[in-house]
C-alpha cells in the first residue's frame, strides 16, 4: 500500500519539487537573456539605420554642394560673353542634373536675375524683381562662399520645406552675382528616409531643439 509518509515518498516530493524550482530559475534566465538579446539587437538595427540615413544625407548634400559649385564655374567662364539662351542653357542642365526645384542667377551690376523653375523667367527690371535684395544672394555675397540656408517654408512653393544652396560667382576676383538653387526636402524625406522605414519604425531627423527636419510626413516638418 502507498504510503506518502514513507522516506522514499518524501525524497521523490522533494526532489520534483526541486526539479521545478530549478526549471522556473532557468525559465525566467532564459527569457531575461532573450529579452536582453532582443533588445541589443533592436538597437543595433536602430544604430545601423541612423548610420545608413546620415551616409545618405551627407551623399545627397555633398551632391548638391558640387552641382552648385560646378554651376558658379562654369557661369564665372561665360557670363560676360554668353547669351541669355545660354545662360538659361548652363542652369537647366545644373536645375536638372542636381534636382533643384527652382535656380536663380542674380548679377551684381545690372540687378538681371535669370530664373528657372518650371519655365524660364527673365527679371531685367530691379524695380520690380532685384535679386541683390534677396537673403540667398546677400549671404552668400557676404560669406564669399557656398552657404546653405537652414531649411524653411517657401512661399513661392506654396508652403513646400526647402533649403537653398547658394554660391557667389566671380570672374577674374571680380565679384559678378549669385547663383542658387531651391531643393525640395520633401523629396528628399522620401528617398532617403526610405531606407528606416518598416511595419514597424521610420526614421526621422530632429534638431537639438527638437524641431522635425525630415520626416516622411511633410506636415510634421519644422
């Protein structure tokens, strides 16, 4: 007959009540090291997806950089002596080749601004358009350098988040004008954020106050 009070009973009670302590102990070490695991792992993707996304942002900056340099070259060898349809000519291909929305080169002299956004718009009257007067060309003017603005709201784009690069144009040391170009950061969110996004996270980027930069939805930017 079964006796429970036995020795033997009493051992083997233990003994299984051992064997579950011993495996709820390791249970709850296995999921805290899981836990732990998976953890380490989420941020390294994180970490790996900022990397990726700065790369991208400084590859597309620095694009944009020699595009606009490239574009002050060429004007400062050909501004003197070219005509309005090749001027236009050197900033469609600069305006398509960097993806700028909008490029302008202002002269120094004459106050001329030749425009290219969706179509080629020349402003030879001061008094109605003066690029000198513009915050694009008084910095850069003032800088004796490229400068790139810190991103804002275009009113000529209808509310768009852009920056704009600009760079003054000389010829022989002589100061001739400006020549920018307006790039859409919404453009970029897309292409480059792309690269954070899943089912379950995006990237986005912030300043140190915590204003939105890029994000993929326009709305939250600044």
């Amino acid at each position: 007959m079964f006796k429970f009070n036995s020795l033997s009973n009493r051992l083997t009670t233990i003994a299984c009540f051992l064997i579950a302590v011993i495996l709820i102990v390791v249970n709850v070490i296995s999921y805290y090291e899981s836990k732990q695991s998976t953890s380490y792992y989420l941020e390294e993707i994180q970490k790996k997806t900022m990397h990726d996304v700065n790369y991208m942002y400084s590859s597309y900056s620095n694009s944009k950089r020699i595009i606009i340099e490239s574009l002050a070259h060429s004007l400062s060898k050909i501004a003197y002596n070219a005509n309005d349809r090749e001027i236009f000519s050197v900033l469609d291909t600069a305006k398509r080749s960097g993806g700028f929305d909008t490029v302008h080169f202002g002269l120094e002299d004459s106050g001329k601004d030749y425009q290219i956004d969706t179509k080629f718009n020349l402003h030879n009257n001061p008094n109605k358009f003066d690029p000198r007067t513009r915050p694009w060309y008084k910095e850069a003017k003032a800088a004796g350098k490229l400068i790139v603005t810190d991103p804002y709201k275009s009113i000529v784009l209808n509310g768009q988040v852009v920056v704009t690069y600009s760079i003054p144009v000389f010829n022989d040391n002589k100061f001739i004008g400006v020549v920018s170009g307006v790039y859409n950061l919404n453009t970029f969110s897309k292409d480059v954020l792309a690269l954070g996004h899943s089912d379950s996270s995006y990237a986005g980027v912030y300043d140190k106050d915590g204003v939105v930069i890029f994000h993929e939805d326009q709305k939250r930017m600044l």
